[in-house]
C-alpha cells in the first residue's frame, strides 16, 4: 500500500507478537524519528502544502505503521 510503511517490513525480522516487545519499542522509536524527517523532507519538497504523517501503533497494524497523506 502507498504511503504506509510497517516499520518491521523495513528491517530484517517478523511483525512483533506483542506491543511490549523489544523489537516493538525499538520499531516505534526509530518510527517517531522517520515521522519527524517525512515531515520535514515533505514540508521543504512541498512548502504551503500541508501533510499528516501519524505514527500508528497495535497489533492490528502489525506493529508500529506510518501513514502519510495530504492534509
């Protein structure tokens, strides 16, 4: 899917089997930190356009997602 990124898809390994995992909290740290980059790379490729980057986080997401879309 366009514009969604499972975190654990990025990096070698399987979708965590619980949201305390470690590998859950380490996806969802390095997730905080690309939802701040998407941001910021999308505001200087795109100045006066405005996007919503969201960290989402559950099982039913398969971890830690990010989700980027126009605003």
């Amino acid at each position: 899917m366009l514009n969604r990124t499972h975190m654990w898809e990025s990096f070698a390994g399987d979708g965590p089997t619980s949201a305390q995992s470690p590998e859950a909290e380490a996806y969802r740290e390095i997730g905080l930190r690309m939802t701040r980059t998407w941001r910021e790379a999308l505001s200087v490729q795109f100045p006066g356009r405005e996007f919503v980057i969201e960290l989402l986080d559950g099982l039913d997401e398969y971890g830690p997602t990010i989700v980027a879309h126009s605003a």
